[in-house]
C-alpha cells in the first residue's frame, strides 16, 4: 500500500493568491493512499524541506508529489531532499501548480480544482512509479573545436592547458580567422597580429592539440561524453611533412591574379598559396578551382620546382573518424559586401569599400603595406567618408539587428587614418555612437576630439561618382535634417556582420538551433550563454551574433571551462530517464518481436540489436536493445512501438495512463 | 507430372522437409502442407489460390531447423519481402518459388529476397472491385458521415481476431490488444473498444500492409477492414512517395526522415 506525502507550495503568494492552497492539501489528504498531507509558504526554503524529510521518516512515505512551481525549476532540489531522508529520488514527482495554474488563470474555485486535479493525477502516477538509480556512462575525454579564429584557439588552448586533448579542425588552410585579417584593435591600437600570431604558434606547438587545417566536420553521431564525429580532411596537395615552406612554388606559379581572400579581395594570390606571411601552419595548398592542373589539366610547374617533391596531385579528400567527449562551435561570422547595398553603387565604385577591406589597407601586411591608399588608382584619400549601420538596424534590408561592432572599429578606422594622412579629412555617418564596454567610450572621444574626426548624426542616402569623386549625399538629423553633401575620394561601409556561410547546414548537422540570421542559439541567452540546447556541444565567439574580441575570448574561456568541467568527471551520471526494451522469462525473453521499426525512429541512434542465446551459443531470438549512453528519453520509440514493448523509465505507459485515468475520472 | 509437381518432388528429395502450397478444396483451392513426394500430385496452382502463405511462414511449429519451400502467389511474395525488410524472415531455412504468369506455368524459385523485390518491381498492386465501389461510396461523404460510416460498420465487430490471425504482418508475440498493464483497449466487443482495436491494428499497418486484402476475407461478419490499410496505402504514396505492395527499403514512411518529405501538415 501507497503511503503518499503531498506538499503544497504557496510559492509565497505565486500560487495562494489564486489557488486555495489549504484546501488542496485538505482535499489531497482524503485521497487513497496520501498518508500525509500539507501546505506550507515556501516549500524550497530550509525549513519546507525539512517538512519535507520529517514527514518521509516519520510516515514512512513511499511516495512524494510537491505541488510547486514548474519541475525545470525546482526538482532536482525536492528531488535531492527527498534522497536525503532516505526516498528514492525518482519516487518524487512535482505537480506544476504554479505556471500551469495559478499563474495562468484567476482567483476562483475553478481554479482550486484545477490544481487538486494536477496534484491528484501525480499522486496517481507516484503510486506506479518504480525506484530509479542514475546511468553512469564514461567520458570521451577529448574536445573538438570547429574554427580556428580567435575563439577557437581560445576554447582550444584553455581546454589544452587543462590537460585535455583537443582537435582543432580550421576550414581555411591557416588558423587566425578574422582577427588575422585586422590592422590594430580597439580600444589600444595594438596590433592584432602581434597579439594573436603567439597564440597561434602556441596552438601549433601544444603537445595536447591535434591541428587540421583545411578540414571540415562530415558528420557527428552519439552524445555528449560520446560524440562520433568524422573530419573531412580536403586534400592540400601537398604533404606537410615533406613541404619545408620555402615559397618557391608560389613564387612560380603562374595564376597570379587570383583576388586574395585574406586581404578581402584587394590584393591577389597564386592558385599554389599560403594565405598570409604569419599563416600557420606555414605550408601552402593548391587551390583547385584556380589551379591550371586541376582546371585544364597540364601546368605541374609547382611539382617541377619543389625541391623537396612535396606536391603530391589528385589525392582524394580523406575522412578522418575521431571520438570526442564535447564539441565547441567557433565558426564565426562574416561581413556583407558592398554589393549588397544598390544606394552605395551596387558594388561598382572601386573607392567604396567594406571595412575589412580597409582594415588590409591600414595593416602593415595588407596589399599597400598598411599605407592608406584608394583601390582605384593608388592615389592617397585626403577626404574618406565612413558610413555606419550599412544594413545593420535596418529592419528593410533584413538585419534589424545593431552589428555591435562596427561603431568601435569606425572610430578605429578614422582614428588610423587620421594618423597615417595628417591633412587628411574625416566623415562619420551614424545612427547613434554604441561605445558600451571597458574604455570604448573614451576612445570614441579621442578620435572626435583628438583626431577631429567628424561625426555626422544621420543616414547616407546615396553614393555616386561624378568626375572623379565619390558624391556622398545623406542628411544631418542633429541640425534637422539638413542636407549634408561630400565629396569624398574614398568611402568605407561598416557593412553588417552576419552568419557565416555553411552555418545552416553545420547547425543541421550537429542538432543545434539557430535563429532567423542564422546565429546559433544558445541554450538560455543570460544564464547559458555558452550552451546549446544539445548537450555537450558548446558555443563561443561571432557564430552565435557579431562580438568584439574581449567578448569572444571571455566566451571562448567560458566555453572550455564548461568542457574541463565536464570533463573533470570521472563518469557522466545522467537521469535514469531513456527507454528500456523490455525483457521477460522465457522462452519469450522479451515481447519485442525485432522489427527495428524503432532503430529507424530513434534520432539518436541508440537502437542495438542483442542476440539472446542458448547454451550453445544458437540464437534464438534478436530483439532491440537501448544503449543508455545515447538515448535521450524522447520517446519516439515507445510511441512506433506496435507491441509496446518499450518503456521510458519515469514516463511508462502504465503511469502515464494512471494520470490521464485520474483525469478523467474526476 | 506437371511443373509444379516435378519442382515440389525435386525439392523435397534435395532435403526440404515441407512445402506450403495449394490443394483442391471444396470450394477452390485451399493451403496444403506437403510433406511427402506422393503427395506432391495434390499440389495445385490456380486463380483462387488466395490464401495469403507468407502466414504460416512466421509459425514456430513449422520454421525450425528444417528447410521449407513456398509456392507463392503475387501477395504472398509481397508479405515475404515486406516481412523480410522487418528482420522477421530466417533467408537460410526459406525456399521461395513462385508460377511465372508469363509462362506456360513456368516455375521459377527466387535465390534470394533481392531477387524477390524486383521481381515486384513492375507488379502493380490491384485495387479489389470491393475497394473502388466503397471508394465512390465515401468519397462522396462528409467527414462526420464517413466516421459515423465507419462507427457502424464496427458496432458489429465481434473481437474474433480473424483478421489478426489471416494477416501476414500481424505476428507480434504480443499484440497491443493483449497488453493489460496498462488496458489500452477494451477486450470485449463494444462500441468504443471495437474502434480502439481497429484503429490501432490499421495504424500498426501504415507502411507494412501489402493489400492482400487476406483480413477483409477472413472478416465473419463482412466488415471491408481491409480498404482503411488500402487507403493508408494511397496516402502513403501520395505523401512520401511509397510505392503500394512493395517492401520498404530504408525503413518505414513513418519511421523515417528524408528531406524531401513533405511537411505540408506541420503549422
């Protein structure tokens, strides 16, 4: 016989200034098998758990259903109480009396109904519940990181310096991301190169991480703890191990206009290419839409020339198959191009540009050794016009979103060329100044009043060429909208930042969200913003919505901390909640008939066949069995399940129907 | 000796131990154990063979160790390569052959399931005359008439479980019918548990039906049961492509997803 405790919470006055909550306890307590039954203010206080313990060790409860506030809130909490006065954890079940009711509907008695209801359908399914105990599985421990910019070699190195393995897999055949691609950062002006090639030289020499470069994620399979992931290494070309990087193929090849992707289109490149002079690893790949080889079928002039026979032709792509513990997702952003805006020219003006781009033309590596010169004819801008918010806050162009920024690295930018063309004139058209962060403010200052930027409350309407200038025509909205007319030799768009290419489908991929832009999701926007709704897989940097580099890094840590500390653990201990096949006496041994209808349903891939067999090792019948380690309690099985032969454990068929039958009998 | 003797002699004397076929009954042809070369004479094959063999083909008491050949009809290849995608066909211990339709009654034994589906491959599956009548029938109704339609046509549903016994693909060790922890369906003949029982056997039928319409024969008080698989069948096909009495490939419609599936009911 059932010997039922009911508690019932007035979440101070959450649930009692709708719900009679004495009468519910009142009510509850005439039903069979609720042997204690009582209403208290705050049950997750101190003092309501130990009403709690007291009332399991004095009654003998077998059973506790807590009518309280939502399960995702306090379970694990009435849960744990409930083990330490000696009650399975699992024989504890909360009846939402607060979101599902009290909340949701007004002071009445329909109201106090509805919530001995809730209550009395949990005490029903409490009397059918079975005592539970935790799975165990073990840990993989081993991180993977997708993305080499700044983010990923932060997540790797952290998760590396606490001595676990990392792989860390880079799309491109060199790590450093955008960051490489920056000129100084603010709000320092130091130079981003300086500050990020140690941390790339030091991801390349750490004993704990594996490098691939030019590599890609092909699938991902299992849990966390236990992820299969395969890595798609695309062929190079060329063998790192025999490559010394001498240079000397590039240096030959003869495709040598190939626009430069890390100098954003300005400069150009050969099809044999390291992509920056601080690339690492330092070895260049043959990119084969632009390889004469690869196009046309003859060339092999790079073959010729290595003195070391490194270049090594049609080599497929080779997939790598690695089991991995966590994932963290670094996979960055990108920046729309100019192309994208039909008021600036569509694209056409050469001297309008992104601000990457002029982030390559103010670094000492870019295509003009960090002097400020226009694309055009190389001549010196001595009039520049920035434009901020070019597409971001513009709910009409699909990014209502503010690109975070863009306001800093305008000022940036201004500031920089300020100091590199002394006669030099500056224009800064923006919506508001967003200097929100550690010395941003300030810095934004300096530039207006130190470097005699001008700033311009207002949009640029249109940009056009006439004779020679670019003709920016906007508005000043601080002096009423007047008319504000500039004759600039160069303009630079802060064009948003938005999802990298590929994220939809990554995202498809791993089983994590994404939101409209297509920015991963995180699994609470405040509270785990380095987490995805999928367990083990974790989330840091730009994917997941435009961030400066103290942001991403600070998220960068946050995420490889979360993976040290689950990797800090000897197992995994998960709820006992996932599916069990069900096994009987022979010579049925289970009433599974091993359809494998199920093995197709799971999306977890947790379906095993297990072959039960005699003592001579015949089998006599192979029917389904559910790896704990992967399943995740959804339950799709159960519901395909044509002879019921499958259960969740917590969630059965047999206390699922107890609670509807109470229901229903009310 | 004709064909279908001469096969039946040679295989019982290669070592199968039993052949499911066909006998002359009273009233057509009727399933027929042969177990011996003298009784192989009895075999027939002819257009009343209807009787859906791939049944028998699940029973403990005739699949043991021993060798057992099928002379199979159209439907009962269906059922064999449907109940072959569902793990349930022990190939080793299995002969199947069939008549050809195209031959002078040619016989022609299958090597292997493989070889089974393609042969299906361009066997189109007949809708029975029963089926198109109450197809014009309904199509003309409302919902509500066709649910009290339906409701009728099972208030006279005794709970025999014919139906459950004659169909190939019924061959769970427990039915859902048999579960009573917790009773999902009524066990007596009533109302509201002959709904359950039906709904839940032709749901359970989605994708694995192979329309031998073996259920609506074995019906003893004429319920069509049959044409509610049938029609499952049809939306299957229109929705995610199935192709009707042929065996599922990669997993059952409603078992799997593939991105050209249509998600035209999700709002």
């Amino acid at each position: 016989m059932s010997k039922i405790g009911v508690f019932i919470c007035h979440c101070g006055e959450n649930i009692s200034a709708t719900v009679d909550c004495q009468r519910v306890a009142e009510e509850l307590s005439k039903v069979d098998g609720v042997a204690y039954s009582i209403d208290y203010k705050y049950m997750c206080s101190d003092p309501g758990q130990t009403l709690i313990k007291q009332a399991i060790k004095e009654h003998n409860l077998t059973g506790v259903v807590i009518g309280s506030c939502s399960p995702r809130m306090h379970e694990l909490t009435f849960r744990k109480t409930c083990a330490e006065a000696g009650l399975n954890p699992y024989m504890c079940e909360i009846a939402n009396l607060r979101e599902h009711c009290s909340w949701v509907h007004e002071k009445g008695e329909a109201t106090t109904e509805k919530a001995i209801s809730l209550v009395k359908m949990l005490v029903e399914k409490v009397k059918k519940d079975h005592p539970l105990t935790s799975i165990q599985v073990p840990i993989t421990k081993k991180a993977l990181v997708i993305g080499g910019g700044i983010a990923g070699i932060q997540a790797s190195l952290d998760i590396a310096n606490c001595g676990h393995q990392v792989i860390l897999i880079e799309k491109d055949p060199s790590i450093g991301g955008h960051m490489s691609q920056l000129s100084e950062t603010f709000p320092t002006l130091d130079c981003s190169q300086c500050i990020l090639t140690p941390r790339m030289v030091e991801v390349a020499q750490h004993p704990n991480i594996t490098l691939y470069t030019y590599a890609e994620l092909d699938s991902v399979d299992g849990s966390i703890g236990n992820f299969h992931v395969t890595i798609r290494l695309k062929a190079k070309s060329v063998d790192p191990k025999k490559c010394t990087g001498c240079g000397t193929c590039s240096s030959k090849c003869p495709q040598k206009k190939i626009p430069s992707e890390f100098n954003a289109g300005l400069g150009t490149r050969t099809a044999i290419y390291v992509p920056f002079p601080q690339a690492v690893p330092n070895k260049p790949v043959i990119d084969k839409e632009h390889c004469n080889y690869y196009q046309k079928g003859k060339c092999q002039l790079c073959k010729k020339v290595c003195p070391t026979d490194a270049i090594e032709f049609d080599k497929p792509d080779e997939l790598l198959k690695e089991d991995v513990g966590a994932i963290v997702v670094t996979t960055g952003f990108n920046v729309l191009k100019t192309d994208f805006f039909p008021e600036y020219g569509y694209g056409k003006y050469k001297d309008v540009i992104t601000g990457l781009q002029f982030e390559r033309l103010a670094s000492a590596s870019g295509p003009t050794l960090g002097e400020i010169r226009r694309p055009s004819d190389g001549q010196i801008p001595k009039k520049i016009v920035f434009v901020a918010c070019a597409g971001s806050r513009d709910p009409a162009k699909g990014i209502p979103y503010c690109s975070k920024i863009c306001c800093m690295y305008t000022a940036k930018h201004a500031m920089l060329y300020q100091h590199k063309v002394h006669d030099g004139e500056s224009y800064v058209f923006y919506m508001d100044v967003r200097a929100g962060g550690k010395n941003y403010e300030e810095f934004v200052r300096r530039a207006i009043e130190e470097d005699g930027v001008k700033y311009v409350r207002g949009r640029v309407a249109r940009v056009y060429e006439k004779d020679g200038k670019l003709i920016v025509k906007g508005a000043d909205t601080l002096l009423g909208g007047a008319p504000v007319e500039i004759e600039a030799d160069m303009v630079v768009l802060a064009t948003a930042g938005v999802s990298n290419n590929g994220a939809e489908q990554l995202a498809q991929k791993m089983h994590i969200s994404y939101d409209s832009y297509k920015f991963f999701a995180e699994a609470h926007p405040k509270l785990r913003p380095v987490e995805t709704n999928t367990a083990g897989i974790f989330l840091a940097g730009a994917c997941q919505a435009p961030k400066d580099i103290p942001d991403t890094v600070s998220g960068a840590s946050g995420a490889a901390v979360k993976v040290a500390g689950l990797f800090s653990q000897s197992m995994l201990v998960r709820e006992p909640l996932i599916a069990v096949v069900n096994r009987c006496a022979p010579p049925l041994f289970s009433t599974c008939v091993g359809c494998f209808m199920c093995e197709t349903a799971c999306p977890y891939h947790a379906i095993e066949h297990e072959e039960i067999k005699n003592r001579n090792g015949d089998v006599i019948k192979t029917v389904a069995k559910v790896n704990p380690g992967l399943c995740q309690g959804c339950g799709t099985c159960v519901a395909f399940c044509r002879s019921k032969s499958i259960d969740i454990q917590g969630y059965t068929n047999e206390e699922m129907y107890a609670e509807v039958v109470s229901l229903l009998n009310n | 000796m004709n064909k279908l003797e001469e096969k039946a002699v040679s295989l019982l004397q290669s070592g199968v131990k039993l052949i499911l076929g066909y006998e002359k009954g009273d009233k057509g042809a009727r399933p027929f154990f042969c177990h011996t070369p003298e009784d192989a004479s009895k075999l027939i094959y002819d257009e009343h063979a209807t009787t859906n063999l791939a049944t028998y083909i699940l029973k403990p008491e005739l699949m043991g160790h021993d060798k057992v050949a099928v002379c199979a009809t159209l439907r009962t290849l269906r059922a064999i390569a449907q109940l072959a995608s569902e793990n349930q066909i022990k190939e080793e211990n299995l002969i199947v052959f069939t008549i050809t339709e195209e031959g002078n009654g040619d016989v022609k034994e299958f090597s292997g399931i493989d070889e089974i589906n393609s042969y299906l491959t361009d066997k189109e599956l007949e809708v029975a005359q029963l089926y198109k009548e109450l197809d014009e029938k309904l199509s003309g109704m409302s919902r509500e008439e066709k649910w009290s339609f339906w409701v009728n046509e099972f208030s006279r549903c005794i709970k025999c479980y014919a139906c459950r016994a004659a169909c190939p693909l019924c061959y769970c060790t427990r039915c859902i019918t048999d579960v009573n922890r917790p009773q999902w369906i009524d066990p007596w003949p009533s109302p509201m548990g002959n709904m359950e029982w039906q709904i839940n056997r032709v749901m359970h039928m989605v994708g694995r039906c192979i329309g031998c319409g073996a259920c609506t024969k074995a019906c003893p008080v004429g319920i069509p049961i049959g044409y509610l698989s049938r029609k499952m069948l049809n939306d299957l096909s229109e929705e995610f492509g199935y192709i009707p009495g042929q065996a599922m490939k990669d997993g059952n419609s409603l078992s799997t997803f593939k991105p050209e599936d249509k998600e035209n009911f999700i709002h």
